[in-house]
C-alpha cells in the first residue's frame, strides 16, 4: 500500500507505536465477537434479522428479496414493506417457506397514514399451500407489516412481491 509511510510516519509523530494498532483491532474483534454473542440470546440460530420482536424494529423486505429467519424461543419476529408510491390498488402476496407450514404462524396487518391506530387489521387470510403460507392483499398507502411466531428453531424465507 502506498499509504504505509505515511501512516507510520503519523503514528510515530504521535508517539504511537506499532504494536498501539495491533491492540486496537483484537479489541474491534472482542467487540464484534460481544455483539454476535448479545445478539443470539433467545434463539437456538443465529438470525441475522435480529432484534426484530417489536413493530418499531422491523426488518425491511425490499420486493422479491427473499430473507431467512429463524424462530426463537418466546420469539415473534417482525418484517414491514412500503406500498409502492403511485400505484392505484397494488396488490401484495407474502410468502413464507418452511419445512412444516404447521410450525409457524403468518398474520399481516398494515400501517396506514394518518390511521389513529397504530396497527390496523384488514382480515388478510392466510393460505397454506404446500411448503409455503401465503397472504394475498392490496394496499395503496402504507406499509404492509408481516408478524411471525411460531415453534421455536423453525427456519423459513419470507418475500413480498407487489403487482
Ligand atoms: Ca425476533
């Protein structure tokens, strides 16, 4: 790297020796290593979704992404998506895979403008088909909220494809 001199050159200035910077990133490791721990407590996987038990902690799905999570013990793990703007009446499907559909359970509610409640309920059914539990519904301003519990170590993919 053509930088090297310089920086050495800096810490040398500042009284800075070597071995200064070696222990600076074991720290940023025991760090990283500390975050991985905290963030796996309550749930046998590691989901990389996670915090996500509270509506102000949703995961964004961005359309046709699928994202992987696992359920943890005592878990609901919560997943949002922004209506498209402009659309007259998009209609929405989101579906979840997993091994046993009986393991896990999918309800989708919506955040509306100017809604007094925070959440509102549109009866949205879901549908089990196979290895995936689908809800089909139609939003035009919002934002679609997809909470999931179920049996804890289920491991699913969950997407949301607007048309
Ligand atoms: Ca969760």
């Amino acid at each position: 790297m053509s930088c090297t001199g310089g920086v050495k050159g800096e810490a040398v200035k500042h009284g800075l020796r070597p071995g200064r910077q070696r222990r600076f990133a074991v720290g940023l490791l025991v760090l990283a290593f500390l975050a991985a721990a905290l963030g796996g407590c309550g749930s046998t996987a590691t989901d990389a979704n996670e915090p996500n038990d509270d509506v102000n902690a949703a995961h964004e799905l961005a359309p046709e992404v699928p994202v992987e999570g696992v359920i943890g013990p005592d878990d609901s793990d919560i997943f949002k998506c922004d209506a498209p703007a402009g659309a007259a009446s998009p209609s929405f499907t989101v579906t979840v895979k997993t091994e046993d559909p009986q393991d896990i359970e999918l309800q989708v509610g919506a955040s509306i403008p100017d809604a007094w409640e925070g959440i509102t309920w549109p009866g949205w059914k879901a549908d089990t088909k196979g290895d995936r539990v689908e809800v089909a519904g139609k939003l035009s301003e919002g934002t679609v909220l997809m909470f999931l519990k179920g049996t804890s170590g289920t491991v699913y993919s969950i997407s949301i494809a607007w048309k």
